[in-house]
C-alpha cells in the first residue's frame, strides 16, 4: 500500500541500500540515452520499449515466483500498477525512444531534467507536499544547468523531438507520484506488475500505430537492448521505485540533474564530443543542485 505521507530518513541517516540505489540510477540511467540510440539503429522505438519492459517484468515476476515473494495484485492493484507504468514506462520510455528519433542522446537527457520540477509541482497539488527553501533552491540550480545544457553547440533538435521529451518527462513525473499514492503490491512485486502492464500498454500504441521490425536487429542494437533489459529496466528501475518509497521524491528523482552530466561525458569519450564551457558550467550548476537538494532532505 503506497502512502501520501513523504518519508522522514535524513541524508545523514540514508543506508548503504539506499545510497546504493542512488549511484545505480545516476549512472545507469545515464547510460541509458546513448542505449537507446544504439537500439534505435535497426529496432521501433515503441515495440523495443515493449519488448524491454515485458521481458524484464517476466523475469522479475519468475524470480520473485521461485523465491516464494511474489505478491499477486488484486484487480484494482493491476489497473493501478498500468496507470503506473503505463505512464512512466510507456508515455515516459516510449517517449524518449521516439524523441531521440529526431534529437540527440544529450539533449534528451536534457529534457528529461525537468522531472523533479514537474514532480514537486505534483507532489504540491496531489500530496501536498511543497519543497522546502533548500530543495528550491537546488531545484532552481538544477534548471539552470538545464538551459546551460540546451545552449551547447551541436544538439540540433527539431521542435516536435523537443515537445516530446518534455511530455516524456511530464508523464513520468505523474507517474511516480501516483505511485506513492495508489494502493499497490508490496515491494518488488509492484515493479514487476508495473514493467509488465506497461510493456503491454505501450506494446498495444506500437501495433496501433502499424510499427514493424523491417530488418533484423544488428548485434549492437541487441547489446544495447540487452543493457536496457537487464541495466535500465530490472536493477534501475527498481531502484528507482525502492527511492520512491523510501525516500522523498526530490531526493529520488535527482536522478534527472546528473544523468545529463553522465550522458554528455559518455558523449566525451565514445563519440569524441568536445565537453564546451556550457557544459562544464551545467555540471557545476547541477552537481550543486543535487547538494541543495539533499540539504534540504536534511531539514524536511
């Protein structure tokens, strides 16, 4: 049962568990972009986002199975973890896949560090649950890296690619405080029913939209899907929603300052990008913002 009260362990308090789960969704998720964009070369955005997050929830729910933990949602459980994922998973994922159709990697993870604005404004009309001075502080800080990011030379994006990371990142915002707020399996199970129930909704938008494999995917693309699966998708994004539930929501979507940082210095190295005074100042600003934030945790 998820609960609209935000949890009270301070930055001093956080266990290895947590910390743990911390540095998995920084870096993996900021891996992730460049995943994407490798599986995007042979694969649909929409039916290899399906296929992810089915194969990891299969296999999340089979491990649960064998250890005898797997919880079974009621009815009104189930059509809450596919309001979940079909939110995060599919709006959210989905969206990202077909934006980096037409932009690149980076700004991608650009636009989707504008989560923690859209999930405080959230978790403020739903939750009621404002940040504290801190907590606007960094959140401030981490929008200014933001547009620090979006004025580096070569991002090139065309307006619909724009719109849609930023729709991306509003529905997986919603998503994430709706999780906190509906009544859902305990523990793991939710994020299996949750990753299951969102690969066959965003599955459904594929087929709706007549989208097809017209080439065998490259061994690349496969490596890369296979990261996303295993990466992104069963150990990061449990993580992700271990965070949710344990810690408060600007501490667990600060993810979306440093996956940026995280995407362009993954540019740096494998593409040979040039890291450009906008993108040192945006490191900065974020880095400072993420501080702030868990300052703020602090004093909650």
């Amino acid at each position: 049962m998820s609960s609209s009260a935000e949890p009270t362990a301070t930055f001093k308090n956080f266990s290895a568990l947590v910390i743990a789960c911390l540095v998995i969704v920084y870096l993996v998720w900021g891996s992730t972009y460049l995943a994407i964009a490798l599986v995007l070369e042979t694969m649909p955005p929409l039916l290899q986002t399906s296929a992810r997050f089915l194969a990891a929830g299969v296999v999340l729910i089979a491990f649960l199975a064998i250890r005898g933990t797997l919880v079974i949602p009621s009815l009104r459980q189930l059509f809450n973890c596919t309001l979940v994922g079909g939110s995060m998973l599919g709006l959210g994922v989905g969206g990202i896949a077909i934006a980096e159709q037409t932009i690149s990697s980076g700004l991608a993870s650009v636009g989707i560090a504008t989560v923690p604005i859209w999930a405080v404004i959230f978790s403020g009309l739903f939750a009621r649950q404002w940040p504290n001075n801190w907590e606007w502080l960094g959140l401030c800080l981490g929008f200014a890296g933001v547009i620090l990011l979006n004025m580096q030379s070569g991002f090139g994006a065309t307006g619909w690619g724009a719109l849609i990371i930023v729709m991306a990142a509003l529905f997986w915002s919603l998503g994430s405080v709706a999780s906190k707020l509906l009544s859902l399996p305990a523990g793991p199970s939710a994020y299996a029913f949750e990753m299951l129930m969102g690969g066959l909704a965003i599955g459904i938008i594929g087929l709706a939209v007549n989208e097809s494999f017209t080439v065998f995917p490259s061994m690349r693309s496969l490596g890369a899907w296979l990261f996303l699966v295993v990466g992104g998708s069963l150990f990061a994004y449990s993580a992700y929603m271990y965070l949710l539930q344990t810690v408060r929501t600007s501490v667990a979507t600060s993810y979306a300052f440093i996956t940026p940082v995280v995407a362009i210095l993954l540019g740096v190295y494998f593409l040979e990008e040039t890291l450009d005074a906008y993108s040192f100042g945006a490191m900065v600003c974020v880095i400072a913002g993420v501080l702030c934030i868990f300052r703020g945790r602090e004093e909650g």
